[in-house]
C-alpha cells in the first residue's frame, strides 16, 4: 500500500469529502486505513453495576481508494511514485514535485 501511518491525507468520498486528516492505522491485506477523527459513528454501551451506559465515537476504516496523499513539501493531493538509489534502498516520491516523501522501508522521513 503506498500510503503508510503517519501520512496527512483528503477524503475524496463519503460524508467527509474535501477533509484533512493523519493516518493512525492502515490494514494492508483488506486496503483500508483509519484516519484521526474521520468517518466517526457512535456506538452504544450497556451499563453495568459499576457503571452508566454511554455513547462512545469511534473510528471507523475507510477504503484506501478513498484517500489521497497530500505531500508534505507541495501541500498538494498527489500520487506516489517510488524510486530505488544505489544502495537499493527505495523511496517514496511525489509525482507533482518529484521531492522525497519518505522511505518505504522503515517509514521514516530522509
């Protein structure tokens, strides 16, 4: 998957369209990610003895498909492209500035 935790994307579908938002956990194997206080539904606790039924909002995972990388040096939505140097280490490249995004292997910034 080209976008990895940590990444700033926009939600290009769904109740909410056109907003920004960091990347808390991505699902590789079923192409979904969770994004920090996006696609929000509330779910309903039972009280019990000890405690008072409540309403908790939560995340729920959206389809990668949905979302789009915002590069963090153009500040644009953008596609990720990849680049390999010498030593085989590959990176992650904007498509629109061509800068470095980050490293695809440790996921860090270079």
């Amino acid at each position: 998957m080209k976008i990895i935790k940590g990444d700033k994307v926009k939600i290009l579908l769904g109740k909410d369209k056109n907003r920004d938002g960091e990347v808390i956990t991505v699902f590789t194997k079923k192409g979904t990610l969770v994004v920090k206080g996006m696609n929000l539904f509330k779910r309903h606790r039972k009280g019990t003895q000890n405690q008072p039924g409540t309403i908790v909002e939560k995340e729920r995972p959206l389809l990668a498909s949905k979302v789009a990388l915002i590069c963090p040096s153009c500040h644009k939505i953008t596609r990720v492209g990849y680049q390999i140097d010498k030593q085989g280490d590959k990176y992650r490249i904007c498509r629109k500035c061509n800068n470095l995004i980050t490293s695809s292997r440790n996921g860090g910034t270079k």
